[in-house]
C-alpha cells in the first residue's frame, strides 16, 4: 500500500534512520563527560525516548564544595553553510562534516563567554528529504565538535520539510541548530559573573586567532563566487574550481571548520579567573560582538596592523575584492582573523599570551579599554587605516 504520507514528502523510515545515528553518537559522547561525574553529575546508561538529560547528585557536588551551580543555554546554526555543503564536490571528512561542527561552535563559544563549562548538547535537523549519507557526514563533525567541547549529544530530533527546506540541490538540501547546556561550578564567578561589570579603562584586550570566516558572512561569500545575483545557481560549480589566491577551493575555504575555544578558555579561567574580566566570541556583525562587553563610558582602541596580530585569511581579502565590500565594512561584518577577544587584568596580559600552546591558534595582544562617553570601538585596520565604529 502507498504511503500518503510519505508522498506527501514525509519519510518517517529515513528519519528514523537519522535517529539512530544520533543515539549512537550518544554512548560514543559520554566520555566526554566523564570527569563530571566525579563530583556527582551523571548521565543514564542509554539515551531516554522522548527527551534527555542528567542527573545531578547534590550530596556528592557539596562533598566537592559545590553548593551550588549556575545553568545557562546557547542555541544557534551553522548559517548557509549547508549550501555550500550541498554544493562541495570534495571528499575530505572534515570539510563534510563542517557544518556540524560549525554548529556546535557557534553555541559553545557563546556558552564559554559566561565561563560556563559545556555539559550536553542536542541537536535540530530539518530536511528537504532525509538523506542518510549526510547524516552520517554530520555523526563524524558531530563527534569531532562535541570532543572538542567536552560535551556529550544527548539527542536530537529531524523532520522532514520539503515544502520549506529547499536550496541548490534538493537531495541534499538541510537546514540544522544546537542547542548547548552548560553550567558554572566556581562561586565567584557566580557571584561576579564575566562581563562589563567586571571591565574597567586600563584593561588589555587579548584576541584568539581563527581559522577564517567561521560563520561570518558565508552568504556574500558563496553568492559571489558563483555570481548568484547574475546566474543564480546556474553557474554553482564555480565554487569548486581551484583559486590561485586562496590556494584551494572557495567551498574548500568557507568549509573550513570554526575553531572551538572551550577547553583553553576553561583552563584559562580555572588558572587566571580573578583576573579574567569579560569574554566576547567574534560571529556575525563582527567588531560590534565587543560592545556586548563594554559598560558606560568605555570603549576600545584596537591595532590589528601589529605585527604578532593574525592578519585576515585570504578569504576575507577575497570577499572584498569580489564582492567590492570596502574595509571599515569588512570589520564591521567578519571576524578578520581575530575569532574571539579576552578583557583581562594588564597584571596577567603577557603571561597569558605566552603560555598558549594550543596547535589551532594563537594569542595576541589587540588593544585596551579606554575611556569614552560614547562607547566607540577604534581600530587600526591591517592596512593601517583608522575606522570608529
């Protein structure tokens, strides 16, 4: 017998399917969690039907000093990088499963800009048609992004939306979100939360390398690379042809992962936390993230033409070129090399910049808190020009 349903384009066997996926990756995840359950945070053996969770033994937190904790949440997606995916004709794992990691990237460097330490994640699919071979390309970015954040996926859910889900090829059309849990063990930073509160003129402005556009802006990105206002997805494999500037694709270059910042900044904060005063992750609207973090009557100088500063990625110089963006915009829009900012106590600025060994980036100092009425961030761009924002 004909299933109407499905005809009506929903495919419950596939997602089904996709479902599966998800509760493998949930026994494969849970190590991730495992120094949490010596101080009385634990998950069940198997993941629940209908929703997930963990469980939180209160005389065994006390045991530890714990008496109390903060939760805080985080969701977001990975942008239209799932077109970009769809259109990537490559098949390297990680620029694959790109997307997933992305996704988990954008809430987890959220998460940690309060100094809460990740605890699950889930995850939202919907589909133009559930397509298994993608799935199975989100399980590998899905697991390398929640290792990464220390995190374990407790579940997700997927629909089928044809009639709402639909991009350059329809078979591998998909929209995605996460969802982060995380919590705040450390009493001070409860009681004297990361933030403008703790920000004062004076303080210095450490940024954190990233490793190109992230999530920033993907849709100039990919719309000019294949002249989509011109041919719209006509001319689509375009954004596979090598680029001598960039040295690889442009989907290659868009595809490449966010870097996920969870496990220096806790380290960071559980060697410097007093001295830590506020955190900002670099997304869309680029520099303008920093003002989040500024309180009345202080602004930012900032010099990215320094030397030890990360000059932008090829991308970014590409999208100004070809999409004809000037550069105070640019700033405005892109992360411009610098993917997140740390405000800390000039005391602790040098030593943190040199202590940071971490393989994905690097440190550096950026600028300084100073005083200002009106709230304006000044940059000395790589160029050396001079924008307020």
């Amino acid at each position: 017998m004909v299933n109407k349903y499905a005809q009506a384009g929903v495919n419950f066997e596939k997602e089904h399917d996709v479902v599966g996926i998800l509760k493998v990756l949930y026994e494969a995840t849970l190590p991730f969690t495992e120094d949490l359950r010596k101080i009385g945070i634990s998950f069940p053996e198997q993941s629940s039907d209908f929703s997930g969770g963990f469980q939180v033994d209160v005389k065994e937190l006390m045991k530890n000093g714990i008496e109390r904790y903060r939760s805080q949440e985080c969701v977001d997606g990975p942008g239209s990088k799932p077109v970009v995916h769809a259109l990537y004709d490559g098949d390297d794992e990680i620029k694959l499963g790109c997307t997933s990691i992305d996704s988990i990237a954008m809430v987890v460097n959220d998460l940690i800009c309060s100094g809460a330490r990740p605890v699950t994640l889930t995850e939202y699919h919907s589909w133009y048609d559930p397509n298994i071979d993608i799935a199975k390309q989100m399980a590998k970015g899905n697991y390398i992004g929640a290792k990464l954040s220390k995190a374990t996926i407790i579940g997700g859910e997927n629909a089928s939306l044809s009639a709402m889900i639909t991009g350059p090829i329809n078979e591998k059309a998909y929209d995605m979100c996460h969802i982060a849990h995380g919590i705040i063990l450390d009493k001070d930073l409860i009681d004297n939360p990361l933030g403008k509160g703790r920000v004062k003129p004076g303080d210095v402005v450490i940024g954190l390398s990233s490793s190109g556009a992230h999530c920033n802006g993907i849709t100039l990105a990919w719309k000019t690379a294949i002249d989509f206002n011109s041919n719209g997805y006509e001319l689509s494999s375009r954004i596979n042809e090598y680029n001598d500037y960039l040295g690889e694709s442009v989907a290659e270059a868009i595809l490449t992962p966010t870097i996920i910042y969870v496990d220096y900044i806790l380290n960071i904060l559980k060697k410097y936390q007093k001295n830590i005063k506020a955190i900002a992750n670099i997304t869309g609207e680029g520099i303008d993230n920093m003002k989040r973090i500024l309180p009345k009557n202080t602004g930012l100088e900032l010099d990215y033409s320094e030397s030890d500063v990360q000059s932008p990625h090829h991308i970014f110089q590409w999208v100004q070129k070809e999409a004809n963006v000037s550069l105070k915009e640019m700033y405005k829009d892109y992360n411009m090399g610098t993917g997140m900012i740390l405000v800390v106590d000039p005391s602790i600025s040098s030593k943190l910049i040199e202590e940071n060994k971490c393989p994905e980036f690097f440190s550096y100092k950026l600028g300084e808190v100073v005083k200002d009425k009106k709230q304006r961030i000044m940059i000395t761009t790589y160029e050396s020009s001079v924008y307020k924002y």
